[in-house]
C-alpha cells in the first residue's frame, strides 16, 4: 500500500476522499491493474495521484470497481425474533377450549345439535347463505383421535406463529384464513360435502409460517418464493395427506390461503403495526365477535 505524507506533485489530485477504507480501496484496485499511483495524506483528506496520460484509465477501473460492489456486502435480513409479543399467546388455554368444547358436544352425530347446525355443510352454505358454518366447523371434531391429533400439532405451530405476528393480529388472521380454505374447498365440492375441524387451520398456519420464515427477504424471486411452498408442500404429504377421514382438499386450501395471508402478513405496514396493543386488541376483538357470533347464527331458532 503507499500511503505517503510528503509533499504532493505539482498536478492535481484526480480524486479524494476523507475516508481511509477508499483510498485503501483505490490502492489495491490500482495495484491489481498495475497503474501506477501514489496516495498523499494530509489533514484527514487523502488524495489520489497516478502519472500523467493513465488518469482516465485509472478512473475507469475505479469507477468498474465500485459499481460492481455497490451494495456489497449485502445486508443481513431482518431477524423475525425481533419483535416480542405484548402478551403471551394462550397457547395452553386455545387447547383447553378446543378439548372443553369437544366435551359439550362429543364426536359427530347427526343427532346433535352442534353438528346440524355448526358442521360445514357445502349445500348450506352455497344455497342458503350459512357463512357461519366456515368458522363453526374449525371448533367440531369427528372423534377424539381428530381432536388430540389437532390439538397436539396445531397447538406448536399457533404458539409459534403468534410469537411472530402478536396474539390478536395471529388468531383473526387464522381464522380468517381458515375460513377462506373452508370457503375454496366448499366451491370444489359443490354440493353433498361436509366437514369438521381444526386441521384447516392447521395447516393455513404451516402456509403463514413458510413466508414468515423467509421474511427478511424483500424480493421473492426464482427459488426464493419456491422455497415456502416446497416446505408447506411437504408437511402436506407428511401431515395431511393420509387416512380414512382425511379431507386432503381442506388441507391443500388451508396451505393455500395461508401461503396468501403469510405474503400480506410480511409486508412492512402489518409488521409495524403487530407492535401496537390497540392494533392486536382490535384483532383480537373481531376473533372473538367472528367466533361467538359464527355460533350464536348457527344456534339461534
């Protein structure tokens, strides 16, 4: 490196800085094209000088130089764990509801009253207008294996992904997503298709959590965008995609729609406002009002 503090030539500088990591930038990319140089310091200035008839190369090369590591090195992502939750997601007492409410309205029957009128039901939905019956028919369960099975998986990935977005913004963006898979899958069967439990949701969080993971990057392009789907895709296969009862339709929906609300979900105005309480009052409220109101429709004479 030549740094040197005598007294500079009688020419001009042809460029200068007051940081020391250009000028050391300059003096290695000169050194590496084997343009002579020379850098002078004086008053925390450095000036640049190369011999007469080599400045518009030198120039040039520096200019290439930068222009190709501008940018670089890139930014680190922004972390998903830098944002706490204002009140811890009740993970613990979600579950407890969900088993209580099983307990009340036991496994699938016709003969119940839970299940007449809160089952997803296509034909009552499509004809008679029960929207309700998208939202009732995530609490309902056909047995205690379905039930335990959803509660135990689906318990870890809501915790999860509330510690992400907060507690409020988390449940209505669940159950708003799950209701849209519910919704999708009923528009594919049409008619004499009906449907209970939580597993939609299930799996509209595994959707929301594949984007949320690979937040920190700003452009999903080429593998990048792949990479959620391939992910929600196969916890599909592995999760969702066997046994007697299996609705693979709803699983596939709520994967969809959840891949779709965790894109929203990662933007930057919903980021920002995940840290405000009255933001995740207010979505915690119209979890609530959807969840109580969906039932009270369902039950009223």
């Amino acid at each position: 490196m030549t740094l040197q503090k005598r007294t500079p030539p009688q020419s001009s500088p042809i460029l200068d800085t007051n940081q020391e990591e250009t000028a050391n930038a300059w003096v290695l990319v000169l050194s590496a094209v084997q343009i002579p140089h020379q850098i002078f310091h004086k008053d925390h200035t450095w000036q640049l000088f190369v011999p007469a008839g080599r400045e518009l190369r030198a120039i040039h090369e520096l200019e290439c130089y930068f222009a190709e590591n501008r940018d670089w090195p890139p930014k680190p992502p922004p972390p998903n764990h830098d944002f706490t939750p204002l009140i811890q997601p009740p993970t613990l007492l979600l579950i407890g509801a969900l088993i209580l409410f099983y307990s009340v309205t036991g496994a699938w029957s016709k003969e119940s009253v839970w299940f007449a009128q809160g089952a997803g039901n296509a034909d009552e939905i499509l004809q008679k207008g029960e929207w309700w019956r998208l939202l009732t028919a995530l609490t309902l369960h056909a047995d205690t294996v379905h039930l335990l099975s959803n509660c135990l998986i689906g318990g870890w990935l809501v915790h999860s992904f509330c510690l992400l977005t907060g507690t409020g913004l988390g449940l209505s963006s669940l159950l708003l997503t799950a209701g849209c898979g519910n919704l999708l899958n009923v528009l594919l069967h049409q008619s004499e298709y009906q449907f209970v439990g939580f597993s939609t949701a299930v799996f509209a969080v595994i959707g929301m959590l594949a984007i949320l993971s690979h937040r920190g990057r700003r452009k999903f392009t080429g593998s990048h965008i792949l990479l959620p789907i391939m992910a929600g895709a196969a916890l599909l296969a592995a999760l969702g995609s066997s046994g007697e009862h299996t609705d693979l339709g709803a699983h596939f929906f709520g994967l969809l729609c959840g891949l779709l609300s965790g894109y929203l979900l990662s933007q930057e105005p919903l980021q920002r406002l995940r840290h405000s309480f009255f933001f995740q009052s207010l979505c915690f409220s119209l979890f609530i009002s959807l969840l109580i109101g969906s039932w009270e429709l369902a039950l009223r004479p």
